[in-house]
C-alpha cells in the first residue's frame, strides 16, 4: 500500500512536469542572450509555442513589433522564410513594413513573405493555417485593435497546430487588453531610452519587457534589453561587452548570408 | 425616314405574318396590332452569342465569333467524334432547339464560305462547291455600290462571277472583291481567330447522365487533376496555372482558375486549391440541371524535372512552404501575399516594391548593406504618404526640439542627422537641374519616453519659404 502511495507521487511529478513544459531539451528552446531573462526562462523561449506580445502603452506599438522581429530572427536558420501576416488595419495604423529597416535589424528581405489580409477574420483563418506549417520556424502575426474573434478557442487552436507542426507564433496583440488565452509566455513591451552614442545620437534598439504571464512559472519580472544587430542577439545593457553564448545556428564573427546578399 | 425605329430582326412567328427585317416599327404595328417589339440590345446580343461561344468549346477548342449573330467552329479532326459532320450538326442542332435558337448551319472547307453558306443559300445543291457557285453575289458582302454594280453587269451568281477574268474584276470592283471571290471559292483562306487560345494539357470527362451533386463533381476534378498530372509528367512539365470548366447542360460554363508559385502535378495540391477557391466564391457552384462536361485545363506551364524527395527533408520542407504561399494566395488573392523586392533608387519610399510572390524572383538589385556596429538608420515601419507633423525647433534649419504627432507631442531627447537626401533631379521630365525637387533633411530623433522615429523637413530654407515637417518612419 504505501508503495503504491509512493509510484503514485512518482507519477503525478512526472505528470506536473510534463504539463509544465520542463521537459522541453534545450534545443527546443531559444536564447534571448540576455542572461538574466534566459535563466528565467530555463534557457530562452519555447520553439512551437505561441507567445503574446502585448504594447504597454499606446505609441509601444513599433516596439512590440520590433522586439517580435528580432526574437523571430534568433529563431529562424538560414534561407528558412519568416512569415508576417498582417492586416490593412496594420497598415494603415503602422506603416508599411520597410525593408532596408529589417536589413537594420539585421534580417533579410529575401527571406520574408508578407502575407496580408483585408479583416481580421481572414488574417486568424490564414494564420492557423500557416500555424499547421511544419516547413515554418516563425510566424508573425499582427493584429491590432481588441479583435473580439480571437477568443480563447482560437487561441487554443493556434497553441495546438503551433505544438504539433514545431511553428514558434508570435501574436502581436496592439491596442488591446490582455484576456484569457492559450499563449506559452505573454509579454509587455515598450519603448527604453537608448544609450546615447557620441554627439548624443540614439543608439541601438533598446526595450523594457515585463513577463505578464507564463505557463507553469513565476511571472511580473522585468527586464531592459538591448539588441545587437550584427551579433543578432540580445544583450545587457549595463554589461556591454560581456561574455554572451554563442548565437545558435550561426558563425559568430561574420555573417556569410548577409554578406552574400 | 431616318429617325424611324425599324425591325432588326423578327422571329419565326413574325415572318410567318410576314414581317421582315428593316420595316419600320409604325408600319410593322400596322400589319400586326399584336406586335411584341422588344428594344435592341446590342451588348446583351454580344453577351448572348459569346456565351454560346464558351459552351461550343465543347465540339472544338477553335472557336471564333462571326459578329453580330455567327459562330465559327473550326472541326477539322473533331467531327468524328460525334459520327461525322452529320451526327455532329444534328446535336448543336437539339441543344440549340434546347435554347430555342434558330441556327442555320453549313460546313465548307474555308471560314467565309461557310459564312455564305449559312447565311445566303437558297437552293439545295448535290455538293459544297456547287452550293457556293449558286450563291448570289451579295454573299461577297461587298458595299452595297460594288453589289449593285455586279447586279448591273449581269453577274448575279458567284458561278457567273467565277467564270470572269480575274484581272478584270480586280480593274473594275477593286482587289478586295477578288480576295472575297477566292476566300469563297476555297482558294485561298484567312484563319479564324479562336476565342480562346488552344491549351497544351487537357483533361475532361463527359458525362450521359448530367452530374447534378456538387461533392461529385469536385471528385471527379480530384480525377482529372490526376490525369493531367500524368499528361504532365509525360512532358516533364509541371503546371502553373489550372483552370476547371464545369459545363451546365443549359450552356452555362463555370470557370474556376488557381496558380501555383512553383509548377506542380500534384493533383492533391490542385485540388487543396481549387476547395480554397470554390470556398471564396461569393455565390457557391450552382449544378442547375447538372453538368454534363467537366474540363481541367493547364493552360501554363513549367518545365519540371521528376524529382526525389531528400533523406533530410529539406526539399520536402520548401515545397510546404511553397504550398502554404500558394493556398493563402488563393484565398487572400494574389496581390496580397507579397515578398520585397529592391529597387535602385535612394528615395526611401521607393527603395522597395511589394510584388505578388507568385510573380516575383528575389531582388535583381542588391539590399545595402548596415556597417556593422551602426545602430539602424533605417525604420522597421514606413509611412506612404509620410505624416505631417508640427515642429518646434530651436533654430529654424536645425533639429526639432518637439513635435506633434497624432494628437501627441513628444520631446526630443537625441538625435542625429540632417541626414540630407536630395530628389532625383535626373529623373525630371524637363530635365531642369535647377528646378530639382525639394531636398528632404532627415533625423533620427528619440523622445523621453525612449521611442525612435524618423522625422524629415521637406525642403531646405533656401528652397522654399517655409519647409513642413513630415513623420516618415517608426524604429524598433
């Protein structure tokens, strides 16, 4: 009896831990670089998970959209296309996505596939079926405004066809209210002061994330990260220049894609 | 007599009362108190003519219009399908009886002298070239001078007209009533321009019973889909465009068009699409009565090689990804799943084209590439047309010290530039240099709260009084 009692407990740890997602092997996951959120993450953002991205206040919204852009392309290999579903609304209200800005993020244009849809109804219908792409590494979706279709089912099936094809979702959610959701992580982003270069230029991308809310885990942290484009990788601000990880998939020192482009 | 309304034409009822075409209206009332006179339409006539048109590509894929009431089908190699000329002939005859159309048909070895034929044949003659002999001369359709002017000479038949020197008709009717006399006479012959150009693979199934269940249809196109994929493969083509034409049995043709990114035969992928079209129609496939020919054309096509799915699935991965192009593309439309692509210009605005991915090969001109260790001096987001903006700044021609974007000012904290970029003064049409465009002075300025954007004054002092300010961009 009491052995029973002990196999039982053996099964409901395994139980909790698989239902947390510790059991993701490293390589599931990607590092930001920044090693403080890194480590409270258990070693970076889940691969084949859908991740929400909140704009803290009204005019974050490029940030959002930024910080998006630059996780997608830690994630995403070489050649391997970046898909960014909008719809007019994004266009209308954000601008158009501008090219020679991505190569500034450190991205390739030839790469990218922007697909755009005239409602939000067609942006999510497209969307779950880009989610269900195992040939995708990562999705970007914008949508803007409260979007009362995407609701928790919708949510739900995104997470499901992200888990089973290995697509990582990112879904911009601008304008609106964090409501409940499927999401893996879920994110506030908003704009930082940069650190001034000389004669007082702004510098690099420079961004507050506070981790509203995390699947099996503790969230309400905050963290200030800057990104380093020819690295593609986050960092530290205080730490400039300290010993970071080795970016995944890619040599460190040069970048033979972008050269070659 | 010239603003009277007159008959264009009458029915079989009307003629049997004796009305005929060209009387005018008050005296065709007169003869027929009952008379129905329905105004000409000429555009729903043309309408009408074509839509028999599409549904005659069912005998021969050559089919032309013969304004403003014929059609021309060129059944050289067709007519054996339906038993001969004859068994062919009487089945246009009951589908037309079907429409309660009146046709006159007639075969010939040439386009006009089938024309003549149907249209002025009067006598039953034992065969073609002596039918045509028969004719009168107003089957020439010359004008009605050069008509009258035969009719005065004496010549009142094509076979009379026939017999005459050539050279002397040429002399006195002119050489276009020689080239209508041999196109008659089947000496010499013009092609006809078919409506719809011949396609290279074709697959279609007929049906004795028409198909009134839309789900059968779509299995039967699943089967189509196969054998054109097979006919392709024979080719080592691969298809860039279908086309699925469901033929109603009352003449009504529905087509359904897709296009693929890269060529295809998988007939699955075909099918995946043609669901995601027929999903998109705003009316969904109506059978009617049933269709009785269903036809999948691919009317585009690719040279593609027989190919071996890697061990790695590398090639298996693209192709997902090629399908998921092609799929929102169908549902989307094409233009709005778009890959960037460079242009040669400096003009922010105009560095990049949005082209429809099936179209678009990746840039022909090269990106510029950042300096490593800059921070981006390009915005992740463009405004087209840029947002006006009211700016204050300390000095007139210097940077903005704040500013008001969409209800909202913000401070600027940092900045860099002018960056100055001049207007494309070699693209002037006058080709003025000194009446080049504005010069725009670009900054990039970040405000309290940390927010990047890229803001530009448009014109410098000495260009123009008093320069706006524009919003162009918004950084990460």
């Amino acid at each position: 009896m009491r052995e029973s009692v002990d196999s039982l407990a053996v099964i409901r740890r395994n139980l909790a831990s698989i239902a947390s997602g510790r059991l993701l092997s490293a390589n599931k996951r990607v590092a930001t670089g920044h090693l403080a959120l890194d480590a409270a993450l258990d070693g970076g953002l889940a691969r084949g998970r859908v991740h929400e991205l909140f704009a803290a206040e009204p005019g974050d919204e490029p940030s959002a959209i930024g910080f998006a852009a630059m996780i997608a392309l830690r994630m995403i290999g070489r050649d391997l296309p970046i898909f960014w579903l909008r719809s007019d609304e994004a266009c209308r209200r954000g601008g158009q996505l501008h090219a020679p800005g991505l190569i500034e993020l450190g991205g390739d244009p030839d790469a990218l596939v922007l697909g755009q849809a005239a409602d939000t109804r067609a942006l999510l219908k497209s969307a779950s079926d880009a989610a269900r792409c195992p040939g995708l590494k990562a999705l970007i979706v914008e949508c803007w405004g409260k979007c009362p279709e995407l609701d928790l089912t919708v949510s739900r099936r995104l997470a499901l066809a992200a888990e089973k094809s290995g697509v990582t979702l990112f879904l911009l959610r601008l304008e609106a209210e964090p409501l409940p959701s499927a999401a893996d992580t879920r994110w506030s982003v908003s704009a930082a002061p940069s650190i001034p270069l000389e004669a007082d230029a702004p510098g690099p991308p420079m961004f507050e994330i506070e981790l509203l809310r995390r699947r099996s885990g503790p969230s309400g942290m905050r963290w200030r990260l800057e990104w380093d484009r020819d690295q593609i990788i986050f960092r530290e601000p205080a730490h400039i220049g300290a010993v970071v990880p080795l970016p995944a998939g890619r040599p460190v020192a040069a970048d033979p894609w972008r050269l070659s482009a | 007599m010239k603003g009277a309304l007159r008959l264009v034409a009458v029915d079989q009822a009307a003629r049997s009362l004796g009305l005929e075409q060209g009387i005018t209206l008050a005296d065709a009332r007169t003869r027929v108190p009952m008379l129905e006179a329905v105004e000409h339409d000429e555009a729903a006539d043309r309408a009408w003519i074509e839509r028999l048109a599409d549904g005659c590509i069912r005998y021969t894929p050559l089919v032309a219009l013969d304004p403003p009431d014929g059609l021309i089908l060129d059944v050289t190699g067709c007519a054996h399908l339906f038993d001969g000329e004859a068994g062919l002939a009487a089945d246009i005859e009951a589908r037309m009886a079907a429409l309660k159309m009146t046709v006159r048909l007639a075969f010939a070895d040439t386009p006009r002298a089938a024309h003549g034929l149907a249209r002025y044949r009067a006598f039953v003659a034992r065969d073609e070239a002596t039918a045509i002999r028969k004719l009168p001369v107003a089957a020439l359709e010359l004008d009605p001078e050069a008509t009258q002017g035969l009719l005065r000479a004496g010549l009142k038949t094509i076979g009379e007209l026939a017999r005459r020197p050539m050279a002397g008709i040429a002399a006195r009717f002119g050489a276009h009533t020689v080239t209508a006399l041999r196109e008659l006479l089947g000496e010499a012959s013009r092609p006809i321009e078919p409506r719809i150009p011949a396609v290279p693979v074709l697959a279609e199934r007929r049906f004795a019973e028409p198909v009134a269940r839309t789900e059968y249809a779509i299995a039967v196109l699943g089967e189509l889909a196969a054998e054109a994929g097979w006919l392709l493969e024979q080719r080592h083509e691969g298809g860039r465009r279908f086309e699925a034409c469901f033929f109603r049995s009352d003449g009504l043709v529905q087509p359904l068009m897709i296009e693929t990114s890269q060529p295809t035969r998988n007939p699955e992928l075909v099918i995946r699409l043609m669901n995601e079209r027929i999903e998109g129609l705003s009316d969904p496939i109506d059978p009617g009565f049933g269709f009785d020919l269903i036809r999948l054309s691919v009317p585009l096509t690719e040279p593609l090689a027989v190919t071996q799915l890697r061990l790695e699935g590398g090639a298996a991965k693209e192709a997902q990804v090629t399908e998921l192009i092609d799929r929102l593309s169908t549902r989307l439309g094409r233009s709005r799943v778009r890959r960037l692509v460079a242009q040669d210009t400096h003009i922010p605005e105009q560095m990049q084209l949005a082209l429809p991915f099936a179209e678009a090969a990746p840039s022909a001109a090269a990106w510029t590439v950042s300096a490593p260790g800059e921070p981006p001096l390009r915005p992740l987001h463009l405004f087209d047309p840029p947002q006006p903006i009211e700016v204050m700044a300390s000095v007139p021609d210097g940077p903005p010290h704040r500013f008001r974007w969409r209800r909202k000012f913000h401070e600027v904290r940092r900045f860099e530039g002018p960056e100055r970029i001049a207007s494309e003064w070699w693209k002037r049409k006058d080709g003025a240099v000194d009446h080049a465009g504005l010069t725009r002075d670009y900054y990039r300025v970040e405000d309290a709260r940390g927010r990047r954007f890229w803001v530009f004054r448009h014109g410098l002092f000495d260009e123009k009084p008093n320069p706006k300010w524009y919003l162009h961009g918004l950084f990460a």
